[in-house]
C-alpha cells in the first residue's frame, strides 16, 4: 500500500527513530515568514496592517524578529465595534456551544504546542503548552456550567484585557478565558513580551471555531491604547494586569468614562520567603535558589529567616550560589538602579553574597543583601534584576509580622515541617496566596486574589469569574464623557446646610449626634447641617461631619476589626440576630421616622422595617454558610480556599430608601468579619440617626460601624484618601464616581461604584427584590479569596 513503511518492528528498535508526528509542524520562523514578518492588528476574524502607521520591532537577544503595527484611535474603534457586533452572536450561543469552542482550543493547542512554545520564547515570555491547554479546559468546563450555577449573572458585554510590557502569556489568558466563558467578547490589549503569543492565540482561537470578532487583538502602547480603548462607547469593563506605575497612569485616564476597572498588579508585588527553623533548610534554600535568581520573575522576592538558623541558611545560600552565572538584565537602566540600590544598601550596613564579582553591561551577578533593617527601601521595594534582600526575625510572631510588613499583598512562601505553625501562619499573613514548602504553584482552579496595593480583583476558580459578569437587576455605569473636575479640590467646598448665624435652636425639635468609633459626638467643628422635611420645613440638625470624623472611626475599626474577624461564625449570626431583634423592637419609631423623613405613608414605611428586619436576619443565617473549599487539582497535594473579611469599608449610601439598603449593606459586611463606615443619604439621613440607638442595644461591638453625616462629596473625598479604608461602595453622583476611579489608585481600593443620577431614571438598584443574585453580590463584595497550597512527597 502506497505510503506504508518497509521497516521491520527489529529495525525500528534497533535505530529508535521517531514516527510521523500527527500534530503541526509548523514553527514560530515559518509563521512569521507567513505574515512577512510585520504583523498588524487581529480585527474581526483576520489580520489587517494598513500601511500609514508606525511600526515597533519585536527583538530577541538584540536581534530583530519581526515588527508589529502600532494602533491609531480609529484602529480601536474598528475592533470595539466588531467586538460589539459578534457580542450578541457569542452570548446567545448555548452554553454547550461555547464550551464546545474552548474544547477544541485545547486540542488545537495542542497541535500548535512547538509553534506557540517556540514564539513565547522568542517573546521572552516562557510558558509550557500544557499550562495553557489546562487553562483551555478549565474554562471550557465553566462555560458548560455558567447557566446552571450562575443563572441570575449575565455578560459585561465587551471586555478590553490590558496588560503591561512584561506580563506572562499565563495572565493574558487568565483574564482572556473566562471573560469569553461567561458569554463576553474581548478586546486585548497586549504588552510587548505577549503581543507574539496574542496574535497567534487570536488565530487559533479562529481555528478553533470562535466567530469572528468574539476575539480581536489591537497592538501598540499600552497605557495609551489601553485608554483608549475604554473611551470607546461599546467597551463595557476594562481589567488590567501588570505593573503598578502603568496601572495608576491607566486608571487615571480612564476616570470619568463610565467604564468599570480592576487590577491584578502582581509584576509589582513584593512577597516574603519565610524559612522557620522547624524547616528542611535544604529544601528552603533550593527553594530560595530557583525563584530569586531567574531571568524572569513573576512577583519580587524578600527573604525572611529565623535567627536560630541564620547561620545555616547563610552558608549553604554561599555554597549554593558559588559559580553561578550571571544574570542578564532586560536594559542597561536596569544595571544603573542595581548598582544605586546595592550600593545604597552596603551604606546602611549590608553585607554581600555574590556568586562572582559584577562586571559590566546589563548582566549582574545573583546578590544576596544580608542585615538589612525592614524599612531599607531595598526591602520596601527590591531593584529589578536577581538581588535578594534578606532579613531576620527572633520568634514565628515576629516573622509573620515581617512578612506583612509590606504594602503588598499578592502572596508568601513559608518553609516549616510543623504543620500548625504553617497553617497558623498561612492564616495570619495578609496575602492572597500561600505556599507551604514550594512556590509559584498555579492552578486555574484556585483564585489568585492580590490585597491591598497588589490588586483589587480575583483572577482563577469560580471567584474569578464574577468580575466578567454582572447580576441582571443591576444597571451598568453611564457610558459619557469625564466631566471637568479639580481632584486637588474635591469635597472642599462648603456645605449648603450650613446653620446661620443667630439662629433660634429652640426652634428645631431635636438634634441628634453620629456615631463615630461607638460613641456618640457631634461635628468636631461644632457646625450642623438641617434636616429638612420634603415640605421644606427643618425638621432636625444633625452633625456635618469631615475628615476628622473619618479618621477617628478608622481608628476605632483597625482596634476592634480584628477581634470581630477572629470570633467564630456562629458567634457573629448570634451578634446579627440580637442587632435584628433589637430593630423589631423599635420598629414603631423607625417607622415614623422613615415616614416623617419620606412623605411616604406609616404602612409603606413599616414595611421597609419589617423587610430590614428580614434582611439582617438572614445575614446572620449566612454568617456559617459562606465559605470556601478543597478544590480537586491536577498535581500532587492539597489546597485550601477561602472568603476573608477585607477589613475597614466605607459605604456611602443612596438616596433611594433611607434604612433598607444601610441594612443589607451592612449586614454583609460585619457578617464576613468587616469593620464599617457609612455615610447616610443627604436627603434623609433621620432613620440611619436613629438606628444608631438599635446598633448600641445589640451585642454589636463598638467601634465596628460608624454613622457619620454630612456632605456625601466631603466624606467621600476623607473616605477615598484614607489608606487603612480597602473598599469603597458608592452611591452618588457621575463626578463623585469619576473622583473615586482617578483617586482610588493610590493608595488602591475596591471599588462598587453607582452612578444615582442615571439608576433613578432606569428604576435601579431594586432593594426591596428577594432576588438571590443581590445577595449574593454583595457578599462577593465583602470577601476577599486566600489561596493555601501544602504539597506532598
């Protein structure tokens, strides 16, 4: 038969010759000399390179490997608006339909592995095949799944996936895949190192089956394309991934645009190594070796070691490190902050480890900065290029307290045999993720969550998904343009209720006070704000809190947060229900006071009491019910998941209804272990006045929620500016959230923002809905996801 082999099963095992491949051969060279080595823009199902624009090369070990096309604004749009057109055609596909999509990537990716592994490396963006070909599979699961698990969530729309210069191929598809997933189409943006890898994943993505303009890929600078993709009107969320500076410059262009944004700045991160002295000091300096002195690292790396076997780890990282090579650094610039930050660090007392004495160029040696302080900017934030600071700690208190000493919170290793101190500690340290005697280990199937300074959104497993889907009572943000704002000045303003001057307090029936840190103050200022009557008439005063306010409830917060956060769930529904009955005890006066305020009828407003009662019940019901799991993994192991409380938020409150949504929005939040500051609604503040007095009846520890009136611009303006303060929910006007987008970057914060104006005229938020998704969402708002990983032999 034609094409059949002569060869005998002895010859073949005597010259061990591999048979015909049945995958591509096709290679990273072959499929650039296909495109001529210029690549252009992956619209609407096919590459397109108009011939007036700028072109970038594309380098490898200082030669050049191809060049790609640099976008324009009408580049942009053309993408945006073939994404919005495919939008309706992939999300009405049946579940099965779209994971039958992400399926076949997988096999496709498969048949393409050399081509894609050898133009990833050719990238400088090393990633295996197989890792991504997992990534296929898990999503293509999810996407079966979506209707069944998720069915009151629906699509963003369109999501434009920005991410910086030296971001990995491993986090372009940990947005890109469950975004498409859950039914949206996607508009990426890549850095330098991914746009290769994008543009071949574009095209597979076809090959694969994914109609076209479901995946469109636009190159060019990040940060400037990246705004203007989310000017585009059809862009409905942007999420970034990448480096803080090229985040904040980001999040600041795109204020005011109307377009929801999230972070992932994990290339900025720094995260402790923490060796015990219970640990295999072997395994730990193995350890150590392989993460902090490769070309290419994922976060940077501080090293925390116990005094007892400072010594020891000392001198096996000497023996270890003898003879390494040097390692080469991405630009000369790189080389100058190397030698300023070493140089820097030997003035204040550091000694050196180094595996050969530097030369010159942009290579440097592996260096290990030993006796350095914790507040060594070293420390604070490590050079790039393969230096390791290392510092220790007296006792495994001390070294958890190290370990969150940074304004990081992206992830940790830690090295011990003692099982409890590793869970202990994994618990304590405020981290997204934490290895136990490894590093660096990803899977899909567990969230990958930054705190803090390292991102405000959770990329991987079930929780991931949720930032590419929105509950479908809810209303998106008005898509307009930024409105002319002063940052600097923001808030400053004077209040429009201000008291005048000789006026008659015997006039006014009553003033009240706010809560601030569980007691009870008037304004600092000792100015107040009237009440009025939807007549006009002024029915109270009440305090017209500031800054001052805010700060004094903070520190009240972060005294008793901790407290609240550690006492067992079923401790925090008893503290719940004792704040539920203590409503229904006054539910008479909350009643009239919610009528006096409103103008609504006393039966309306009974029944606002009554479902506020409801609603904080049922909180204290999901105090023990939310939590998280023992995913089912691909390799060796176990792995723990689960919700923590994010600590301090900051709630200003709508318009809409005056005590109803205070409740719902703070049982969720103390429910999950949160400390709260909420801003009552300007209009009618009275209710949340006299819920103080509910509050101080309950077993709600004081200082955990403050109540503070006045100005929603001024507070917002305190709120957003307060580092301790790690999340922000936002009912309010369009400048109000433009102001928190631009400000809420530095220092970083979750944001739930509302545009009021915009929700009154689409019916809204409906607060009253029994709807499972509301609640639902806002516990999702409240938590934070911790990783564990804790490998075996």
């Amino acid at each position: 038969m034609a094409g059949t082999s002569t060869k005998t099963v002895h010859d073949i095992f005597q010259n061990m010759e591999y048979g015909p491949s049945s995958t591509s051969t096709a290679t990273a060279q072959s499929w650039l000399e296909k495109h001529s080595r210029i690549l252009g823009f992956f619209i609407d199902g096919k590459f397109s390179s108009p011939a007036d624009r700028q072109t970038q090369d594309v380098t490898d070990a200082n030669a050049v490997v191809c060049s790609t096309v640099c976008a324009k604004a009408e580049d942009v749009a053309s993408a945006a608006s073939s994404a919005a057109g495919a939008f309706k055609t992939w999300s009405e596909l049946s579940c099965f339909q779209r994971a039958k999509v992400l399926l076949k990537l997988a096999s496709v990716l498969q048949r393409h592995s050399q081509c894609v592994s050898e133009l990833c490396e050719l990238s400088q963006s090393s990633v295996s095949p197989a890792v991504l070909i997992r990534l296929a599979q898990y999503y293509a699961s999810w996407a079966q799944l979506r209707d069944t698990l998720m069915p009151e969530w629906i699509p963003q729309g369109v999501v434009a996936v920005v991410v910086s210069d030296d971001c990995s191929v491993y986090f372009l598809l940990l947005k890109v895949l469950p975004a498409l997933a859950m039914g949206n189409t996607v508009l990426v943006v890549p850095g330098k190192t991914t746009t290769l890898p994008a543009l071949l994943l574009a095209q597979l993505f076809l090959e694969a089956g994914i109609p076209a303009g479901v995946l469109n890929v636009v190159t060019g600078s990040e940060a400037s394309l990246g705004a203007t993709v989310a000017q585009t009107p059809q862009v409905s969320y942007l999420t970034y991934s990448g480096r803080q500076q090229t985040g904040e410059a980001l999040a600041k262009a795109v204020a005011g645009w109307g377009v929801p944004m999230s972070f992932s700045l994990s290339l900025s991160s720094v995260c402790p190594f923490i060796i015990f002295d219970s640990a295999d000091l072997d395994s730990a300096v193995d350890g150590v070796i392989e993460l902090a002195f490769k070309k290419k690292r994922d976060f940077q790396w501080v090293l925390c070691v116990q005094e007892s076997v400072l010594d020891s780890v000392v001198a096996r990282l000497k023996l270890r490190m003898t003879g390494m090579k040097c390692v080469p650094l991405a630009t000369e610039t790189d080389r100058n902050l190397l030698d300023a930050a070493v140089q820097e660090a030997q003035q204040k007392g550091a000694t050196l480890i180094q595996s050969c004495p530097p030369g010159t160029g942009a290579v440097y040696p592996p260096t290990v900065l030993c006796g350095l302080a914790p507040s060594c900017e070293s420390v604070i934030s490590p050079p790039p290029g393969p230096v390791l600071p290392l510092i220790s700690f007296r006792s495994s208190a001390e070294g958890v307290t190290l370990g969150n000493h940074s304004p990081y919170g992206q992830a940790a290793s830690i090295w011990t045999e003692d099982l409890t101190l590793a869970l202990e500690s994994a618990k304590s340290l405020c981290v997204g993720s934490v290895w136990v005697n490894c590093h660096s280990v990803m899977d899909p199937a567990l969230p990958l969550c930054g705190r803090r300074e390292s991102g405000n959104c959770t990329d991987g497993g079930r929780e991931g998904l949720y930032q590419f889907l929105r509950p479908s009572h809810s209303p998106s943000l008005p898509h307009s343009s930024p409105s002319a704002i002063n940052y600097a000045g923001f808030g400053s303003a004077a209040s429009k209720f201000m008291i005048p001057e000789g006026f008659d307090p015997s006039s006014v029936p009553r003033f009240y006070s706010q809560l601030v840190g569980g007691q009870l103050r008037k304004a600092d200022s000792g100015c107040s704000r009237s009440v009025l009557a939807p007549g006009g008439a002024v029915l109270a005063h009440c305090p017209d809190g500031g800054r001052k306010d805010v700060r004094n409830a903070v520190e009240a917060a972060i005294k008793v947060q901790p407290g609240w956060m550690k006492k067992s769930p079923a401790a925090r529904s008893q503290s719940l229900y004792s704040l539920a009955d203590s409503l229904d005890k006054r539910r008479r006066d909350m009643a009239v006071s919610i009528q006096t305020q409103t103008d609504i009828s006393l039966e309306e407003a009974e029944k606002e009491v009554q479902l506020s009662i409801s609603r904080l019940s049922d909180w204290a019901a999901r105090c023990d019910k939310q939590h998280g799991g023992t995913p089912f993994l691909p390799q060796s192991g176990s792995a723990l998941s689960s919700p923590e409380a994010l600590g301090v938020l900051g709630v200003i409150l709508p318009n809409s209804k005056p005590l109803l949504p205070l409740v719902s929005m703070l049982g969720a939040a103390i429910a999950m272990g949160n400390a709260v500051i909420m801003v009552p609604s300007e209009k009618s503040p009275l209710p949340a006045l006299e819920f103080i007095q509910v509050l101080q009846a309950s077993d709600i520890p004081g200082g955990l929620v403050s109540i503070i009136t006045g100005g929603r611009d001024q507070l917002t303006q305190a709120l957003a500016n307060h580092s301790v303060i790690q999340s922000i929910w936002y009912w309010g006007s369009k400048e109000g959230c433009q102001f928190l987008q631009y400000s809420c970057v530095s220092p970083l914060k979750r944001l739930w923002l509302h545009c009021e104006e915009e929700e009154e005229r689409e019916a809204g938020q409906n607060w009253t809905s029994s709807n499972p998704s509301l609640q639902e969402e806002l516990w999702r708002k409240a938590v934070v996801w911790k990783s564990i990983w804790i490998p075996t032999a």
